[in-house]
C-alpha cells in the first residue's frame, strides 16, 4: 500500500487523486493521508510576513523523512530549490496552463482605484507595475474561499492561477488569461512535483508518471530561483517553453513598489535547461536585481492558488 501526502484543501486534494488515479491504473494500493503544514494554520497573516522556509511543505516532507508516507503530491510552485537530504522530485506530470488570470474583471476594464486581491508579492509587484492606480490587497485561502470573498464584494477582482481553476472546473470564471509579457508566471506554476525518497517504493512507482518536457521547462525555471537565492520569497518570475529541439526562458525580477523591472530572456537547447536558466539568474545579478528588491525574506513564493 502506497501512502500519498497531501495538504486537505479542495485543489491539494484534487492533485493527491489525480496522481492515485493514475498510479492505481497500474495496479498500485494507494491511500491519501491529509497533513496541516504552518501556511494552512495562519491565514490572517501575509505569506512574506510569517518568515518561514517551506510553509506548505515542511510538515508534508517531514512525513516522508520519517517513512509515514511514501510519496507527496505538491504544487511545484511551493517547493523550495533546495530540497531535505535525502528527498527528490521522483516525477513532474504534464503541466496545466501556467498562466496567472484575472478573475471578476479584465485588467484594462478596472478603473482607478478598483481593488484586486492576491496574496502573492510576485503578483502584486507585477501589478503596481502595470497598474500603478488600483489597490492591491490581500486575500488568504483556498481557491473557493477567494472567489466567494471576491463574490461578497469585497474586491473589484483577484488574480489566481489559471491552472486551479481548470483543475477544479471553474475555468469559466477566467476573466483574463495574463500573458507572461504582462505577468509573468512563478516558478513551476500550473505543474505538479511528485516527491519522495531517493530510494524506496515511492520513487519506483512514480517514475513513470514523469513528463520529460513538464521536468525540462520547470528545471530550467528553477535554475533562474536558485541563481537568485532558492526558496525566498522575492518578487520574481520565470516561465520556459520549448519549440522543437529550442527551449526559450524568461526570468523577471520586480521592485516590491513596482517601480523597477528587469527582464531577462535566453534561447537554446533544450537539453540544457539548468545551464540556460542559470544565464538568466546571472543576468538579472549583472543588472541590479538584488539591490532591486533588498533583503530577500524566507518563505514561499506563492500559495498553491
């Protein structure tokens, strides 16, 4: 019997099922076991204010050290570069859309002074950016919990990622599809990471379940984070696409107020993903980006939605 971690919101949920569906499809015993990490408990609090490393893994990993599970389903999104010795990302399946998406409103159709909520400093940078006029506040919980706040009134729009809500049927809620010229996606957003021992039943089970062009796009994706500092919770982006035999990535770094902004953007082949998105981190240093956005604070990028 296999034992899946996972946190217990509706989407962490749907993606622990999804990955038992298809192991169960080749003859495994799986169960689901629910684990709280530290960002489930506090949600009165923004994610850069509680300063801590791996709050919606911690727990799910610690689980797997001690050999109460066998594998974990994340969000790719939330897992640091760095990973606990002895741990790895045993699988990536194919990536959902990795676009970020207005929800209640386009975002030309919202006018001076509209509010827009989100929880992410990645996503707020990119929208004091671009649009200096509205008011950015934030909003905690899960995916239904965000939408009902935004249908109570209490925001003009949100901004979510365009996979939970396809994972969840809610896609007809998409205002907006965000290109990444105008807010470019977190690290590895719209794909699952399957983690597991290095050795042991759950990194033999979840092998075939690997996507090779989902683990090339976001191992590239990742290599930009780690050039600029691995698990912290700056206000960055990277989105990797391949065409053909050519892999193309982009990395952009914001200044929390949005008033700066780089932009990097490299090609070439795909087979070298970690090399390509190093030059992009590298780049982003050679041009200011850690005097761009000061101190880095430990803890998560994003939330899973």
């Amino acid at each position: 019997m296999l034992v899946i971690g996972s946190r217990g919101s509706q989407l962490a949920l749907w993606q622990a099922q999804y990955v038992q569906r298809r192991l169960e499809a080749r003859s495994y015993e799986c169960r689901i076991e629910i684990i709280q990490t530290t960002g489930d408990r506090i949600l009165d609090v923004p994610l850069g204010n509680i300063g801590t490393k791996g709050l919606f893994t911690k727990e799910i990993e610690d689980a797997l050290l001690e050999g109460r599970i066998h594998l974990a389903v994340h969000s790719l999104k939330d897992l640091p570069t760095e990973l606990p010795k002895g741990l790895t990302i045993a699988a990536t399946p194919e990536r959902e859309h990795p676009n970020d998406v207005m929800v209640g409103k386009r975002l030309r159709d919202l006018g001076a002074g509209c509010s827009v909520g989100t929880s992410s400093l990645r996503r707020t940078a990119q929208l004091r950016r671009y649009r200096p006029d509205l008011i950015v506040e934030t909003i905690r919980g899960n995916i239904d919990t965000r939408l009902r706040k935004l249908d109570e009134g209490r925001y003009d729009a949100i901004v979510l990622a365009a996979a939970g809500l396809r994972r969840l049927g809610w896609k007809d809620r998409i205002a907006e599809v965000l290109e990444p010229e105008v807010m470019c996606p977190a690290v590895g957003q719209g794909a699952l990471a399957i983690e597991a021992l290095q050795e042991g039943p759950g990194f033999d089970a979840c092998a075939v379940l690997d996507h090779p062009w989902t683990r090339l796009c976001v191992t590239a994706e990742r290599a930009v984070l780690a050039s600029l500092g691995g698990g912290c919770q700056i206000p960055m982006g990277s989105y990797a696409s391949i065409s053909g035999s050519e892999m193309q990535v982009m990395g952009v770094v914001i200044a929390p107020d949005g008033s700066s902004l780089i932009r990097e953007q490299v090609e070439g082949d795909c087979t070298q993903p970690t090399k390509l998105g190093r030059k992009v981190g590298e780049r982003l240093i050679e041009r200011g980006a850690p005097r761009m956005i000061g101190p880095a604070v430990s803890g998560q990028r994003d939330s899973e939605v």
